[in-house]
C-alpha cells in the first residue's frame, strides 16, 4: 500500500439524486485532506472498508444544507462530517459528526481545528497523555495540524514540549510560532543524541503519528511510567507485509509503559463539548493554527500526495467556490 497519487483518481460528473425522506442536500464548501484517506484508498486499513474503485472518494468535508427532508437538519444548517470530495452530497443524521448553526470562527476551521484534527489533539492528549504540570511531552509532526495543537496543549498544561518535524523551517515554526520548548529536525542526524540533549532525564508522555524508526528511538527516551500516545504512523510507506524493525516489547516491560491507540471515531460522543472548548481556547489566544487551502476539488489529489512528502503548511484543505 503506498501513497495514492493524483493519477490513481479521476474526475466525473453525475446527476444529483432526489433527496429522500429523512435526507438532505449539502452544498460542501471545504473539502478536508487527510492522512487516514491513504488507507481508505488502498486496502481499508484504516479501521474502515476500502473506498471501491469508480466510487466517490471518502472525505470530511464542511457544507451547508440546502434542501432537507429532515426536520432535525433544516436548510442553511452547517454541518462538517461524511461528505466526500464533491461538490454536492446527499446525507443523513448517521453522516453528521458536527453541526452549527451560527459558526464561531471561520468556516474552514470547522474542518481543521474544530474537526478531527483539534478533537484528536485534545482528547487524545488529554484522555490518554493525562498530563500533569512539570512533565516533559515529546511530539512527533509537531508543526502538523494535529501535533501543533497537541504542543499548545501541553504548555498550557505546564508541560515542556520537545519537537519532532522534517525541517529547519519547521523547526522555527515550532518554536517560534507553536511555543515549543524545542524542536528537533529529525532529518538532521543524530536523532536519539539529540533527544538526550534535549531531555536529559527523558520524557513523560510521547503523542506520536509517525511510528517506524522515529517511535523506536523515542519509545527508547521515556521515563518509568511513561504514556505513549499513538495516534498515527505516517511514516512507515506499507503494512502489507508487515514492516519489519526493533522490538518493543522488552522497554514496554521495563520502563513500565502505558502504550494505547487513539481512532478518534470512538469518541463522537464527546465531539460537541470538546468543539465547544476548543472554540474557547482559540476565542481566549490560547491555541493558534495554521491552513493551507487549495482552490478547486481538482487540486485535492495533488493536496493528498503534497500532505505525505510534508510540503504542507497547517491543515489541508481544498475551498468550493468561495468556501462560504
């Protein structure tokens, strides 16, 4: 399974459906560009079935209902959720991850920072980091837009934060833009000297989305009683065959670990309260985020293959028309 690109997809065009009872019509406005779609595009190792080919690709997106047979989900509603890269989609309530009525901030933060990015930040972070004041939390893709939130998070948690990203400009993102204490380039060389450097006495939780050899090496750095988060593994190119490396299980066991996995799906429950306080923090000055929107739905495939080679900036995303 490698990374799709924008040869793998094709454009079409197809008549709308009627809307039937208990559906809606949403004209989609921001398309989200996600790292999960690799695996729905290829074998459904994403904790998902494939996307069959010939199909449309799938996709969160934020849209505005325009016609609606459902008296729960009226016209003009906004809503971010199972949209697929459309222009239009027909929807139900089981479609719905979030709806508003009256946005807070714009639009397209309600696909980024209010959607599964910002939700996997804090409640990852928080429901499994469980971070107290004076730990040292390390974070893979720490200038991505889910690990520069998680680096924010932490220091208002009173944590220090240590970065992990691909480059020198990243680096001083980091640092300059999200508050890390420091940030590393693991590219640069040494990485598990430079993490000693950085953290003498090691680190206290490890929210990571990189997996492969960045995980061994930091997994390596934690403190007795450590909490790993893992909540990707970008890097690491297949899973069919298994990859093959270090083991892990002996520094589990001796360092005491708590190792767990996060899929943000199993927590929908609490997406409309952490919306909420996620919308605070922002609103507050506390948690700032970066997007880097694309015009058109033809420039998503090209997005996806950009968002693997790490020649994006925040949260992708690909703006309809206006996007408003």
């Amino acid at each position: 399974m490698g990374v799709p690109v924008p040869d793998d997809f094709a454009a079409d065009e197809a008549e709308l459906p009627p809307v039937g009872e208990g559906q809606f019509l949403v004209r989609n406005l921001y398309l989200s560009v996600d790292p999960a779609q690799r695996g729905w595009a290829a074998d459904g190792t994403n904790y998902a079935s494939p996307v069959p080919l010939g199909s449309v690709m799938r996709a969160l997106a934020v849209g505005v209902i325009e016609e609606s047979r459902d008296p729960d989900y009226p016209a003009g509603t906004h809503i971010y959720g199972w949209l697929g890269w459309q222009e239009y989609a027909v929807a139900t309530a089981a479609d719905v991850l979030t709806r508003w009525a009256e946005p807070r901030l714009p639009l397209s933060a309600y696909a980024g920072i209010l959607g599964i990015n910002g939700l996997t930040a804090y409640l990852a972070f928080h429901g499994l980091g469980r971070p107290l004041a004076g730990e040292t939390v390390l974070v893979s893709t720490a200038a991505g837009s889910v690990g520069s939130l998680v680096g924010q998070l932490a220091r208002a948690a009173g944590c220090r934060t240590i970065g992990l990203t691909g480059s020198d400009d990243k680096v001083a993102l980091c640092r300059e833009r999200f508050g890390y204490d420091a940030a590393i380039n693991y590219r640069s060389g040494d990485l598990a000297g430079a993490l000693q450097a950085a953290a003498p006495d090691g680190f206290d939780i490890f929210f990571d989305s990189a997996g492969g050899a960045i995980l061994d090496t930091g997994l390596r750095q934690m403190r007795p009683a450590g909490r790993i988060v893992q909540c990707g593994t970008a890097s690491v190119p297949a899973w069919s065959p298994p990859p093959e490396g270090l083991r892990n299980e002996r520094e589990v066991l001796t360092r005491r670990l708590i190792w767990s996995g996060f899929v943000i799906f199993d927590h929908a429950a609490k997406f409309g309260e952490t919306m909420i306080a996620l919308a605070d923090l922002v609103e507050s000055g506390a948690l700032t985020f970066d997007e880097d929107i694309r015009s058109g739905i033809e420039a998503a495939p090209q997005a996806l293959a950009d968002l693997y080679a790490g020649a994006n900036r925040g949260k992708t995303l690909i703006a309809l028309g206006d996007g408003a």
